[in-house]
C-alpha cells in the first residue's frame, strides 16, 4: 500500500482562498485587518518564518505591520512595544515570535497581549476558553492539524489519536481541541511524552498518529499499525553538505519508512507548516471581523 499525500499547501491554498472575500468586505468597509508581526533578535529560523507570514497577509491583502527589535531589546521595552500594539486601531492581530531570548519571560509577554488581538491563541484566556469549548482563537497549528484531518477526509471522531510531544503550542492544545465535544473533535486521545515507559505500544494502537517532539525522524513504520494516519508536525534542520544550504528539512516521522504502512501520511515540507500559516490568517480575519463588528 502506498499512502496518500495529504497535501498541507493545496488545503491552505483552499483555505485562504475562502479567506479573500471576507478580507474584501473588511476593506471596502474601511477596516482593512492588520497583523503586527514580532521579532526580537535575529535567529536565521524565526526570521524566515516571520518574513513568510508577513508575505502571506500581503498576498491575501492584509495589512503587516514588521517589527525588529535587536537582541539586546529589554523585557520592558517589548512590554511597551506590546502596549502600543494592543491601542493601536489598525492592529487586529499580535504576533510575537517565539523563542525570545532568554533575558525575557515568555509567560510574562503572551499574558500583556490583548486576548482581543490572540491571533496566536497563547493567551491565558484563550486556552481558557479553548478548554471549556467556548469560542475563542485557538492556536495556529492545531487548528491547522484538525482542518487537514477534516478536510483529508480523516474526520478524527471515534478514531484513537497518540500525540507524541506536550509542548504548549503543539502537543497539550492539540489534545484539548481533538477530544472536545464539536466537530473535528470528539476522539479519544493519548499524549506521550520523554517520560512515557513505552511509546511504540501507545502508537501501535493509533488510527492517527501525531509526531510533534522536535526529534528527527522519531516515528518509524514499526511503531505504527498498518493503515493508521500519519500528521507530521516536526520541522528539523539536519545538516546536509549537499543540501543547497547545507542543510535539509525533515519531520519528526520518517517519511520513507512510513510511506509503505501509513494509509495517508502529511509531508515536511509541504504538510503541516502551510496550515500553521494558514490559521494564522484566518485568526487574524477572525479577530478583525469581531473587532470591527
Ligand atoms: N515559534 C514557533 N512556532 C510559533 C508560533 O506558532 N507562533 C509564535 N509566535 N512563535 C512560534
């Protein structure tokens, strides 16, 4: 059996193009939506990931709004910075890149966004709501992982999900947003972690299987039953001196392997990345329509 691809750039592609006509109805009304975009420092990583999401609003006509800090930028100073964001009218979204360096508290910045503007979902409150079902903007890629599985025709309800990784942007909303009562929900889900006795059994249960530990090639096809879904959420630089940049992208699951016992498998890249960005987008519409009303 060979699994079918589910294709992370074609869904986004879908997925923003619903998103055109309600950016248009923003605009001719004069609130065009906005996306303040953060980010202290200049590891080359969350650079690219920034320069992408602020070509992706130009592309579908929402505004961004760059912002480069040096390094050096002081806890209190990007607290003001998010001040300023939080009053300024032409902002409906606030994105702060993570990591930040370590002279920063994390916690202590996600908490000054207003929830309002949470196009991340990482606020407090949002997860707060993300948990007790009610609405809110939920976080970017696991949003993004339960739209591919609906769309991919692998609707998660009934089904029994292994998580690997309990990270708070991945792994622990994931399993919130997979296990509610509401569709795209309602599966019974396990989370395993670097302190779970034996993953392959947990995974060798699974109609899907998500790998989103930050591990190279973790999963492999004797850990999976035959025919279970595949999500790769993993985005690894592994050092490759033919590689064009001396480097090659590869997922937390081992694509290959996995390609002749998976019944549908996501690709890196090209899987969930795009989805991340997606939502982003769409929270950002979200957040101005609400905003705006
Ligand atoms: N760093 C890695 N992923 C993310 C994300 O989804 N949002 C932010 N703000 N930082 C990240």
């Amino acid at each position: 059996m060979k699994a079918q691809i589910i294709d992370g750039k074609k869904i986004a592609a879908d997925i923003r193009q619903e998103l055109e006509p309600r950016v248009a109805a923003l605009t001719a009304r004069g609130s065009k939506p906005g996306l303040a975009v953060v980010l202290v420092g200049d590891d080359p990583a969350s650079l690219s990931y920034v320069t992408a999401k602020e070509r992706d609003c130009e592309k579908i006509g929402i505004g961004s709004f760059d912002l480069r800090l040096p390094r050096e930028t002081t806890q209190e100073e990007l607290l003001a910075l998010v001040d300023r964001l939080n009053n300024d009218d032409q902002v409906d979204g606030i994105l702060v890149q993570l990591p930040l360096p370590d002279h920063i508290d994390a916690d202590c910045v996600l908490q000054r966004i207003d929830p309002a503007k949470d196009v991340d979902g990482f606020h407090p409150l949002s997860l707060g709501r993300m948990l007790l079902g009610l609405p809110a903007l939920l976080p970017c890629t696991p949003q993004g992982v339960v739209e591919m599985l609906q769309r991919s025709g692998h609707d998660p309800a009934g089904k029994e999900v292994v998580i690997i990784g309990r990270s708070n942007i991945v792994g622990k909303p994931l399993s919130v947003l997979l296990a509610l009562k509401r569709p795209g929900g309602n599966a019974t889900v396990t989370v395993c972690h670097s302190r779970t006795r034996d993953i392959a059994r947990l995974t060798a249960g699974a109609d899907i299987v998500i790998a989103a530990m930050g591990s190279p090639e973790f999963l492999t096809a004797d850990m999976i039953k035959p025919g279970a879904v595949v999500i790769d959420v993993g985005v690894n630089r592994v050092e490759d001196p033919q590689a064009k940049r001396g480097y090659r992208l590869v997922g937390d699951a081992a694509y290959q392997d996995l390609l002749e016992k998976a019944s549908a498998i996501t690709p890196v890249p090209g899987g969930v990345g795009p989805m991340t960005r997606t939502m982003l987008l769409h929270n950002t519409v979200c957040a101005a329509e609400a905003r705006r009303a």
